[in-house]
C-alpha cells in the first residue's frame, strides 16, 4: 500500500475542515476517496464542494461496507463516536476519531474491544498532543528533570460562552444531546493532557454545578481534587461561566515546578531535592535556592494535520501513534468520573463502575429537554466548540 483512501464520516464544521486540508496535500499518502453525512444541507454542502472523484454517501453502513475507503475519520456527534467506530472496526477499516471517544465509558469499552479484536490501527484526535509546549513539559517529566510529581494544578476558565451559544441549537448543553457540558464538549483535550502528563489517578473527588451560570440542565462549573498512587494530589478546575478566564497548568515535583501559562513553559528548579533539603536543613527557616527559566518550545505545532499525517504514516509505515485511540477511554474516565462524584456525593475510584455511571446518565437523559428525535435525525455533525 503506497496510499490510503480515507473516508470522512460526518461533513460539518470539523469534518469538512479535515477534508480541506487533505485535499490541499497537507498529509502525503492519503487521498480523500469518501464522505458521509445524513443531513440533505451537508450533503448538498459536500457535493457543491468536493472533487467529483469523492464519492458521496447518505447511508454510512454503505460507506463503510464498500471498497470506497481503507480508513475512516469519524467527526459525529459524541454519542455516535463508539457506535461508529464499532462498526468500521467490524468492516476492517482503520479508525481516527474526534474527541471525545464517547460520552460514557462502557461503550468506549465495546470500542476498544473492537478495536483489539480487528487489529486495525485507532487513533484518537487529540491534536493538543503536537503542541510543543505540552510535549517539552511532558518530555521533562519522563526524563525525571522534575522528580517525583507532588501536585498538578490546571485552572482553564477561559472556555467563556454566552446563553446564545447554548440557544443556538435543541441539542447542546443536554444529556440527550451532548451526555454534558464542559467536561464533554470543551475540556476533553486538557483532561487528556492531564493524564497524559501526570498520569491516572486512584480516585476523585468533585464538585460539579449544573446550570450555575446558564439556563442549561448539564454542568457548567466543576472543582475536582485526584489523589495518585505515589500520594501525589491534583486539582482541575473549570467553567464556561467567568470573564476573563484563566489558563494555568501548574505541576509541582520534588525538583522544582512547571508552569505553562499564556503559551509559555516556564521551570522553577531547585538546586537540590526538597526531600533532601528538608532531612539535611538544620535552621529554623529556609528552603532550596531555585532558578527561573523559560523553556525553549519553539517548533512545528501541526495539531489536526499532524495527528492525521501521524495515522497515514501509522498505516503506511508503521510510525508510532501520538494518541492511540485505545487511551482515549482516560480522559473519559476523568469527566465521567467527576460527574459521578457529584452525583453520588462520595469520592469514586478508578476505574469508574460503567454501568452505575450508565445507569445515572439514562436517568439524565429520560428527563432531558431536549426534543426527542430519531436516532438517524440527530446524526448532525459537530459544530465549533
């Protein structure tokens, strides 16, 4: 195979954008052979816009039972993430999904297991991964630059939406519709970046608020305290509710600290180890001198284009995936677990029991305001978050 024929499942905001940029030749080795979406707009919008040679499908079962495609890119609504995947992992075809990988854990589960079960690659779109600050902070802490992790601390208030956004459409900010709020639409590329960086707690403890700043039935304010193995702590703490928001990611290690605030990396090292200077101190007050340095983050910062490049050159060569999509159950894992924390009072350990959170969600979900439609209706493409 010198080429893979990718097929696009939903053509709305993100979806026609990936087929942009792969039709500009932004990602060598593969060729934009298929697109699907059920809404006659974006149907209509896909004909008027993609090359004759792509073909169209309003019946994604027919995309992914054809020869029309190797792989698919799934850019739906949450709730249909799992199912489609599912479904192309069924009819062999490789997967690169959207964030978030679902909306409750026991169907990512089924998908993963799909996923082992077909040996096909799976590829999350966590495009945060490429940044190079993330990565250099991530990098320093494997290379134990930071020593052991005593504390993280991630603040992102700056996610700031007006009623109107929520009033755009029947479908946001309800259970039925998204399965949450900023936990699931907005904060799914920083909670994975949590535990990409810091790693899987034991247990969480939250306190989530459901239309505290909105007219809106899921949450919009969370304050969430993890405790990890090693006895370290984190907190993560967000909202679409303040202005001006912050955006803060404080990590505290047994070497210092690091701090990534308005795109900058910025290290505080320790002369020596603060357990070491705390056994070995003999005064009454000090601590370890430290040094503040801004650390080079300079570099390609590909984000959508480069997860993408990364799965064809998965497929092609080999390459080494940035976000396989197998860990995209953990940031999952993290909202979920938050929103059950809430919702049950108590602090819940990880891994989450999936079918006592399911069972909670169908309870939201019976009682949602959202207009009840069809399942081959609601099948909308994600707009802009």
């Amino acid at each position: 195979m010198n080429k893979v024929k990718l097929g696009i499942i939903g053509y709305g905001s993100m979806g026609s954008t990936h087929a942009q940029y792969i039709l500009d030749g932004e990602v060598p080795g593969c060729e934009l052979s298929c697109v699907f979406d059920n809404d006659p707009g974006k149907l209509k919008k896909a004909r008027e816009e993609l090359p004759v040679h792509v073909a169209i499908f309003s019946d994604y079962n027919e995309l992914l039972s054809s020869c029309s495609c190797d792989a698919v890119l799934i850019a739906t609504p949450h709730y249909f993430h799992s199912e489609l995947a599912v479904k192309a992992f069924e009819n062999q075809k490789h997967v690169l999904c959207e964030k978030p990988a679902g909306v409750y854990t026991l169907q990512v589960e089924q998908m993963n297991a799909a996923a082992k079960k077909s040996g096909k690659f799976f590829s999350m779109m966590f495009n945060q991964r490429t940044n190079p600050i993330y990565l250099k902070a991530k990098q320093m802490i494997d290379d134990g630059e930071l020593g052991a992790i005593k504390r993280s601390v991630w603040i992102i208030t700056d996610w700031y939406r007006p009623q109107s956004y929520f009033n755009a459409g029947t479908w946001r900010a309800t259970w039925k519709g998204e399965g949450g709020g900023v936990l699931l639409n907005q904060d799914p590329h920083q909670l994975d970046l949590w535990q990409w960086i810091c790693g899987m707690p034991l247990r969480i403890n939250a306190f989530c608020y459901f239309g505290k700043y909105h007219d809106i039935e899921v949450e919009d304010d969370v304050t969430a305290f993890a405790e990890y193995e090693n006895g370290a702590t984190g907190v993560f703490i967000t909202t679409t509710g303040e202005a001006p928001g912050t955006n803060r990611f404080e990590i505290s290690g047994d070497m210092g600290k690091l701090v990534i605030e308005d795109n900058k990396l910025l290290f505080y090292k320790l002369e020596m180890s603060e357990r070491k200077f705390n056994s070995e101190f003999k005064g009454g007050f000090g601590q370890p001198d430290n040094t503040v340095e801004e650390i080079d983050t300079s570099g390609e910062n590909p984000q959508h284009k480069g997860i993408t490049r990364n799965f064809i050159n998965a497929i092609l060569h080999r390459e080494k995936l940035i976000a396989p999509g197998l860990e995209g159950i953990n940031s999952l894992m993290l909202s979920n677990a938050m929103l059950l924390s809430s919702w049950t009072g108590k602090m819940v350990d990880l891994p989450i029991d999936s079918k006592l959170y399911k069972k909670f969600l169908d309870d939201k979900i019976a009682n949602s305001n959202i207009v009840k439609k069809t399942s081959n209706v609601i099948l909308e493409t994600n707009g802009t978050y």
